[in-house]
C-alpha cells in the first residue's frame, strides 16, 4: 500500500512528514516503536468518513528525519507533539495513541497542556516497566548492534516486527513497516531508539494518571506478546477508564483486524 505523506514541517527535533485525511472534527493519531503512521493505514479509510485525521511519522521514524538537533526520547516526543498540535492549529482535538504513543500523548497532556476531547489509549507504553527481555538487551549492547551486517540487521528487524503479532500480516504491511529501518540510517536509528528508552519518562507522569480529564478509553489487543493485558487491566484501574478486551489480537491491533478495531475506535470516541 502507498502510504503518502506530502506534508513537511519543520520541528525542534527536525522535518516531520505529516498529512490530513477526511473531513470533520480534528483527530490525531500518535503511533509507537517500531512503527510509523502507517501502522494507522487500514483504519483511516473507516476514521475519516467521520473525522479529518492528522497523521505524522514521529522524528526518527518512517519518512520523517531520522537525525536531528535533539535525541528522539520519549520527553522529545511529548514535546513535538505538542508542536505538532499547535501547527495544526487544535486545541482541543480527539486523540488515539498506540505502543509508546501512549506515553507521547500522556507527557504531552501532562507536563505541556495539550487538551483532548476524547482519548484512546491502545496497547500502549504507559506504566513502568515497560520493554521486552531483548528490548532490554539491545538497549545494554546498541554498539554492538549498530555494526550488525545489514542482510542479519534487516532478518532482526523482521523477527522483532513479527514478534508483536498474532495474526500474519499481508506482506505489503510487513514491507511497509520493515523499510524505514533499512540502510545505513534507518539501522542506526532502529537501535538508537533501544538506548534512548528510559522508564522516568513514563515514572514522571504516572502519578498523575487518577486525575486525567477526560479519562480515555483503553482498549487492548488480549493476546499481546509484548504489554500483556495484565498492564492495561493495571493501567485502566489506575486511571478509573473502562477497558476492551480485544480478545485474538496482538500489539497491532490496528493492522491485525482494521475492521473490529476501527468499530472499537469509533464507538469509543463517540461515547465522549
């Protein structure tokens, strides 16, 4: 699928590829690591007949610039997001967040006054700890990582990607989701990302969780090999949100099943 995104902007962290799609009250969707806006592309077409969805790869990922004056961290990306808002001209706009989205769009509310009108949080990096066994590992060794032959950094890209599934996915989204890591860029960018993670970034703001308004929705891909539904259960009961279950899902729901999940999104939004 051709995924374009003829928007540039120019950010504290670097040029930002973007777009809007659709009409309607403004929606922005935050992805997570590894993956792109493109992970949003086949619940689009169902979010735009009744939304103008503002998209954007995250600096450091998909189209948008991959170096930059600023490293690409979570506390960076709370504050390009903000940016992001700002350029766009929304004050109050809905809001759904995957993976480390999460964590982008709750250090944005939190710590930078950005204010949404309705709020999903899906699959997402939000409470401590956060990270999978060889996330952990590749964040303690990136340097010998970055000199991974690019045929075997290329096979660790796939592996770490099909990880996060349940069901397989049409290869033009594994390929879509695969190529912005390839190259001499995209692997030093793939592994600066394990180096950049840090838990304070999500311990900042979690106390603050009980007081969120509005309470987002959670919803949650059941059968996530990465952030097992025992943390979005944890993380619903400390936020006081309602939580849905997406049982026979994984950590890209939005890509395994476009059609349950764009139902999921909408119902959710439409209930604030």
């Amino acid at each position: 699928m051709h995924w374009p995104l003829p928007d540039r902007i120019q950010t504290s962290a670097g040029r930002i590829a973007a777009t809007r799609i659709g009409s309607g009250p403004p929606l922005v969707l935050a992805h997570g690591w590894p993956w792109s806006s493109y992970s949003w592309s086949r619940v689009v077409p169902r979010l735009s007949q009744r939304f103008t969805c503002h998209l954007y790869d995250m600096p450091g990922f998909g189209q948008s610039d991959k170096t930059g004056p600023r490293p690409m961290s979570l506390d960076t990306q709370g504050e390009v997001f903000a940016e992001m808002l700002d350029h766009w001209g929304l004050s109050e706009p809905a809001v759904i967040a995957h993976d480390f989205g999460g964590a982008v769009t709750l250090r944005a509310h939190i710590l930078h006054g950005c204010r949404y009108s309705a709020w999903v949080l899906m699959n997402v990096v939000a409470m401590r700890p956060w990270g999978s066994g060889f996330f952990d590992h590749v964040g303690r060794h990136t340097d010998a990582f970055h000199g991974t032959p690019p045929h075997i950094h290329e096979a660790i890209v796939r592996a770490y990607i099909n990880g996060a599934l349940i069901r397989d996915l049409p290869s033009e989204d594994i390929e879509a989701l695969v190529t912005p890591w390839l190259g001499a860029q995209g692997q030093s960018a793939f592994y600066a990302q394990f180096a950049l993670a840090d838990e304070r970034f999500t311990a900042e703001v979690e106390p603050s969780f009980p007081a969120l308004t509005p309470k987002p929705a959670i919803l949650w891909g059941a059968e996530d090999p990465w952030i097992p539904l025992d943390r979005g259960r944890a993380l619903a009961e400390l936020i006081g949100a309602p939580l849905t279950e997406l049982v026979g899902l994984g950590h890209l729901p939005q890509l395994e099943d476009p059609d349950r999940v764009a139902s999921a999104l909408l119902s959710d939004l439409k209930a604030h």
